[in-house]
C-alpha cells in the first residue's frame, strides 16, 4: 500500500503540515495516516515529519518526529531512550564458528552478573535504579546481532572508524525495559501534554533523561556481555536513541521510531533476514528535524502475523535460519512469529527514500550472521518459576 498524501499536505485546516520523506513505493498504512492526521492537530504541536518506516503504534504512529510547545509523554512511549548501538568486534570473520557462537550468547537470556551498583554510580545515576534489569535485552523487536560489514563509501566515515570489507561489527537494539515503563507509568494523566515548566512536566523531563542513559548504559553492557562471550574486544561506532524528546529550536522535539540523527553516524536496522545499513545524516534538511527512519519499520502488527507465519514445521524451521547463512536464537515461537522477516518493511526501499530525499548517505551494508532474540520461551519462564516457587515453599514447610 502506498501513500496517497504529499509531502508538506495537511489533514485539516487547524493541523500543522506533515513532511513526509517516503514514496509511493513505500508501504504505509492508512491507520498510520491516520495517527499522522491527529497529531497534526494535537495543541501545540508545530511541526510533524514521517520517515518511510512510519507504521502505526499504540498512542501515535512510530517513525516520526513532533516539535511541539509541551511534553507528551504518549507519543514517546514506556520505553524511553530506546535506541541502536552499533560496535565494531576485533574478531576476524574467518574464526566466528556460528553454531558455537550461538551457543555462547544464550547466556545473554540470564541476568548479568555484573557490578549494576557501580556502572549505574559511574553514568551518574541512582545505585539501585532497576539494576536487576541492566544488561538485558527483553522481548518484543529487541535484539543484538552479529554482522558482516561492506563498506560501500569511506568517504563519508568519520576518520577515527576504520571500518573494512568483512568486518565484525555488533548491533544492539534494546532500551529502558523495566525502569522506562515506571516512568511512563507515572504520567498516564498527562495524554493533554504537561507543561515543561511546571512541577510534573519538569519531573517527567528529569526521570525520562535518566531513562535515556541508563538505555544508553543497558546496550553498552550487553554488548560487553557479547564481546566476552566471543572473547573480542569492542569499539563504538555509534550509539542512536530513538524514544526519547530533546529541545530543539526552543521547542521539545518527541522522536518516536525516530532516530537521533545530529551525529556523523546512524543505523538503520533490517529484518533479521534482512541487510541493515550504517548511514551518515546530512544536515541540510530542516524539515526532518535532526530524524531519521530507525529501521524498515512494520508491515504487518504482531497480531496479524498469526498464520502468515510459522504454519508447518518446515516454515517454522525456516525462522531460525536465514537466506544469508545466518542463525536465530529464539526458543519462543510465537515471538518467531510475530517477528519474522515478512513482518517487516523492506529496508532497501527504506533507504531509497531517505536518499531520494536527500536526508542521509550510505556508509556500508551490514548483513546478519548471528541474531539474538530470545533463548527461552515465556512458557518455559513461567514453568521455572514456578517449580522455584514450589520449591521454595517446600523448604519453608521444614
């Protein structure tokens, strides 16, 4: 389904126009229009831009930016500061063994076993502030994954990233999981959008900033917990939010499914049988706001990709592997499902459009190797902890 809306048209004449930076051969769905549409219109807003992974979401469409004159919690989300990271590995390609190394990063499934208390002191932040969720990725289109880099412009890498044909490189998608959706939880009245300057607009812009580096922190320390499981050492590329609202022009900038993009580097993310991108943004389009798209964006909701998906075992079977030789670790099917490759938008069309408009360069093409998603289903989750609850209990009784 294409867009039937030109850049710079607006839903009514109250609304504010819409910058749209996608294509008529780019899918979008009516139901996003339609978020884009009431946005426009919502008070105080001055300024909307939609990127070609615009798809729609439970409070206002993912993959666009807002400048507005108050907060609105809602159209950033629970999970604040969620962004992408991507890492170059020093391990050469020819020594990844992927079914050793899928082996390896199961163990990302547990809880880190690190200092939580001290890294949180050294980003600035509260010792215990949700610690027992700190290096994890959760659920949900959160991933990490192991790709394979080719360069296609050097010219526009910044000169301190030596990045080489057939490099590792390390992609981390995961956000502020348990404490991002405390947060949220505290504003649930504010959907009329709060004031920056009064007493609850100025604790939600305090909470939501420690939210977006403690994701910050979180995506570090998984991707810590890759390297050591691999036994490489990392070096970051680039790390981009894309939930998250900063002051822009005077005003508050929410970017949802948005990502950061005032930084010499920015990922855009694939399906997990899909190639990934690693672009540099131009600076020369004031109507994207500093935005870019964050990814190919949804096709088809979670919902919806029941029976479009998984239906025999030889299609199930399928969603462990992928078309580049690649592995997926994910033992709970329905999230195989939910997110399979089809789910998604292709990214190659998402990444025509951004160019077309002239709104970033590519650096290099980033093909999946590893994929890591979930290592234990949720049925499988329940029943532990269930047998520990029992087991607890036991022990109690003696």
């Amino acid at each position: 389904m294409g867009t039937s809306h030109k850049e710079g048209s607006t839903a009514s004449a109250d609304a504010v126009p819409v910058h749209r930076f996608y294509s008529r051969n780019t899918w979008i769905e009516g139901a996003a229009e339609e978020q884009l549409a009431y946005i426009s219109e919502m008070a105080g807003v001055t300024h909307v831009a939609a990127f070609p992974d615009l798809h729609p979401g439970k409070y206002g469409p993912v993959g666009c930016a807002i400048l507005a004159d108050r907060i609105y919690p809602q159209l950033i989300g629970s999970d604040i500061g969620c962004g992408m990271s991507l890492y170059a590995l020093d391990l050469p390609a020819r020594k990844l063994r992927l079914d050793k190394a899928a082996q390896k990063l199961r163990a990302l499934e547990g809880a880190w076993n690190g200092d939580a208390r001290k890294r949180l002191a050294a980003t600035g932040l509260a010792r215990g502030l949700h610690s027992q969720a700190l290096g994890t990725i959760g659920g949900g289109n959160h991933f990490c994954e192991v790709q394979l880099a080719d360069p296609v412009s050097k010219s526009s890498l910044p000169a301190d990233q030596n990045l080489k044909k057939g490099d590792l490189v390390l992609l981390v998608h995961s956000g502020s999981r348990s404490f991002g959706m405390a947060v949220f939880g505290t504003v649930l009245d504010g959907f009329s959008g709060l004031d920056p300057d009064g007493l609850q607009g100025r604790a939600y812009l305090e909470a939501h900033g420690d939210a977006v580096r403690w994701a910050s922190l979180n995506r570090q320390i998984i991707a810590e917990r890759v390297a050591d499981a691999l036994r490489a050492e990392l070096r970051l590329i680039c790390d981009a939010p894309h939930n998250l609202i900063e002051v822009h022009r005077d005003l508050l900038l929410h970017r949802k499914g948005a990502a950061k993009a005032n930084g010499p580097l920015v990922p855009l993310a694939g399906s997990r049988d899909a190639l990934s991108y690693l672009l540099s943004p131009r600076s020369d389009k004031p109507g994207a706001v500093a935005s870019l798209a964050h990814g190919s964006g949804r096709k088809y909701d979670r919902r919806s990709m029941t029976g479009r998906a998984g239906a025999t075992r030889s299609d199930r079977a399928s969603l462990v592997r992928t078309s580049f030789g690649g592995q997926v670790i994910c033992e709970d099917r329905q999230l195989l499902i939910e997110e399979a490759p089809s789910a998604y938008k292709d990214p190659g069309q998402v990444l025509d459009d951004l160019r077309s408009h002239g709104l970033a360069d590519c650096v290099a093409a980033l093909k999946p190797l590893l994929t890591f998603k979930k290592a234990i289903s949720e049925d499988l989750l329940t029943a532990r902890k269930g047998k520990r609850h029992r087991l607890t209990r036991r022990r109690a009784a003696r």
